[in-house]
C-alpha cells in the first residue's frame, strides 16, 4: 500500500514561520512535522510514500531523501502550481494502481489509527471529534457512512472535523478530473469526498483516537507539547558541576548545560548549544541545534529554532522564535494580557489565555525591548533600545 502526503502548500496562516520554509518542515520536538508524520506511517507498516511538493521543495527533498533513514521508500510529485487538494491528490494517478492513504502533511496522528483506517473497505476517511469545529470542516454521519461533508463554517452542524486522512481507490483519480473549480478557483478534495459519499457505496469513516493540526502558530505549540509529553531522557552533551536537570530532559551532542542552570523537562536540546549559566528552562520547551541561552533567562513552553540567540537576562513564554534571532539583553516577552483575556494575534481569538508572540527568522532586539502578548514579527525585522513593540510587524522593518 502507498501513502500519498499532501506537502506543497505554503502555510499563509502560519507566516512569517514559511517566509523561509514550508509548513511541513515547521518543527516539533526538534523535528519537521512531516517527518513525525512518516515515522508514524513507517510504524503502520507502510513502506512505499509519496509526498507531494511545492512551495520550497527542495527542503523536503532534500531532507528526506529516499526515506532510508527512517525504514520507508519515498518518491516525490512535483505540483508546480498550487491549485488546490483535489489537484495535488491527482497528480499521483501516474503511480498509484491500487488503493491507498492520501493525507495532509501537516496533521499528528499515531500508527494504530492508520493501519485501522487501511483495514477499511475504500472509500472511507478519517474523522475526530474537536470542541470547536468552526475552523475545520465538519461531518455528518448516519450509520457508518459520511452523509455530509461541510466546509468551514460559523455554525457547524456537528462536532465532527475532517481529519485530513483518507483511504481510497484509484476511481478516485476519473473523479477528481472531472471536478469543477471552487469559487476561490481551486479543485477540492472535499468536493471529490461529497461525491463519494453520494455513491451507491457511500463513504465510510474511521472515529480517531487521536488527531492534532497545525492551522495557526499556535497550534505549533500545542503539537510540540504533545510531542514532548512522550520524551525519553538522554543526555549526550556536558552537565558542568551545579546544573540541574529535572524530569526527561535530551540533550544532544557537544551541548553544554553551565553551572546554576535548571532544566525541567520535557526539554528537548539539539546539538552545539551552550546553555547558561544560571538560566531556567521550563517544560514543554524545544531548543534546536546551535542555540545559545545564556544567563538569568528564563523560558517556558517554547520553541527556540536553529541558531537563536537568547543570552542574557530575557524572559521567552509561549511563543515561537525562528532561526537565527537575536534577542538583546534585557529582552522579554509577554505572555499574558493585563486584562486576564485570551490572546488574539492578527484579530484572531486563539483560544489561549497564554501566548506569547510569534517572531520570524533573522530577528534582532536591543536591550531592554518589550513584546506585547499576541504579537507577530516578521524576518528580518530590527528592533531598537527600549522600544514596546506590539501587533503585526511587516518583514524588514526598523522599529526605533
């Protein structure tokens, strides 16, 4: 049986975190989602997989390779133009002659609930029950099968979502060519599932265990946390007398935990990081390779991307830095708002009391800046002195 991953979208909702990559490669737990997503597909027993890709390719590509490393054969689509799921899916008539999983490449499901749904008789799809399906597109069933398929909607008639995971045969392919374009001008995989489930045979459906999505920023920082939660301790770097580690903490290779510094997993440290002295880690937190966090800084439920730089007496809560960002001292991020609501950023509600800003790659702070909760900065932005910076920061600019 083949997988195919739907991979070649940007991720618009999830900028300025794709100004430099795909969504897929955004990372969890110190790795791409895609790829907690393959390994998860490995487990089922899947071998052979094919993502689809688009919008920076070449990283996928050039991550993944064959798929060696991970026990899997993977081949590569690629979708030149971005014209919707129904499109994408299409493209993999020319190597697929059986049934077969197609799924989005931006959502964490486990092993037992792919190989259920594979066990299905096709067509079926994969569904969950979530507390707000407004943002998703929501189900109805009769029976074991599909009745209704709803696009987003303010008032969804269930609380069903589309999981973004189907299993289906290579009919499919005659169908999704003689679909018409949405009024957004795109093909729809969901138009193709309204068909099927109007077939003689109807479409069936498997109720996940569990599902996670990656929508918005913040749903980066729910996956991670989720990721974490099943960390194993290892610690392959250098503990240097007085640094305390507390909980399932990983720490890779040639990274120095210095003296008075106290991690509390789960923490996961990648490779080359010089950690402290004296600064305070706190649980759900992803530090990447080549990271430095230097002394009395203090982070908590965070991802720190490759090669960010937080080193002296910042505070960093719920929030997403990108790469290569450098936080001056003094530095510190709000994470709540004073009036105890939850946070929006760009006017949209999130769902949290606590968040922090989302902060794109290649950043730079002077001492004693201030960041408002729900705050979005784009790449490359420069940020003076003593400046309160707060709403949505163009890439590029110079905030004196």
């Amino acid at each position: 049986m083949k997988a195919v991953i739907l991979a070649a979208g940007e991720g618009c909702r999830m900028r300025p975190l794709t100004d430099n990559r795909c969504k897929v490669m955004l990372p969890a737990g110190n790795r791409p989602i895609l790829e907690h997503l393959v390994a998860e597909l490995a487990g089922a027993g899947i071998r052979d997989v094919v993502i689809a890709v688009g919008y920076a390719g070449g990283q996928v590509r050039s991550y993944f390779g064959d798929g060696r490393r991970w026990g899997v054969a993977i081949e590569y689509l690629e979708e030149r133009r971005q014209l919707g799921t129904a499109h994408a899916a299409g493209l993999a008539r020319k190597v697929v002659d059986a049934p077969f999983l197609l799924m989005n490449g931006d959502i964490i499901i486990g092993r037992d609930d792919i190989r259920a749904l594979a066990a299905m008789k096709a067509p079926a799809m994969a569904v969950f029950e979530v507390e707000d399906a407004r943002r998703l597109g929501s189900v109805e069933v009769v029976d074991g099968k599909i009745t209704g398929i709803h696009e987003k909607s303010e008032n969804p008639p269930t609380r069903l979502a589309n999981a973004g995971l189907y299993y289906l045969a290579p009919d499919v392919f005659d169908i999704i060519e003689s679909l018409p374009a949405s009024p957004r001008g795109e093909f729809e995989i969901t138009d193709c599932l309204k068909l099927l489930a109007g077939s003689p045979s109807g479409l069936g459906y498997r109720l996940l265990d569990a599902w996670m999505d990656i929508g918005f920023p913040w749903d980066l920082l729910n996956v991670n946390e989720s990721v974490l939660a099943g960390l194993a301790g290892d610690n392959q770097g250098r503990l240097e007398a007085g640094a305390v580690v507390e909980g399932p903490v990983q720490i890779g290779k040639n990274t120095v935990i210095r003296s008075g510094s106290y991690i509390r997993g789960p923490v996961v440290i990648g490779e080359e990081c010089d950690i402290g002295p004296g600064c305070y880690i706190r649980p759900s937190t992803s530090i990447d390779d080549g990271c430095h966090i230097g002394a009395f800084v203090e982070i908590k439920n965070s991802i720190i991307m490759r090669g960010s730089k937080v080193p002296h007496q910042n505070y960093v809560g719920d929030s997403i830095v990108g790469e290569n960002c450098n936080l001056g001292a003094g530095t510190r991020i709000a994470n709540l708002r004073f009036d105890d609501g939850t946070v929006r950023v760009r006017g949209i509600d999130t769902g949290r009391r606590k968040f922090g800003a989302v902060i794109g790659d290649g950043v730079q702070t002077g001492i004693n800046v201030t960041i408002d909760a729900g705050t979005c900065i784009g790449r490359g932005v420069r940020i003076w002195p003593g400046a309160l910076v707060r709403g949505d920061i163009a890439p590029g600019t110079v905030i004196q």
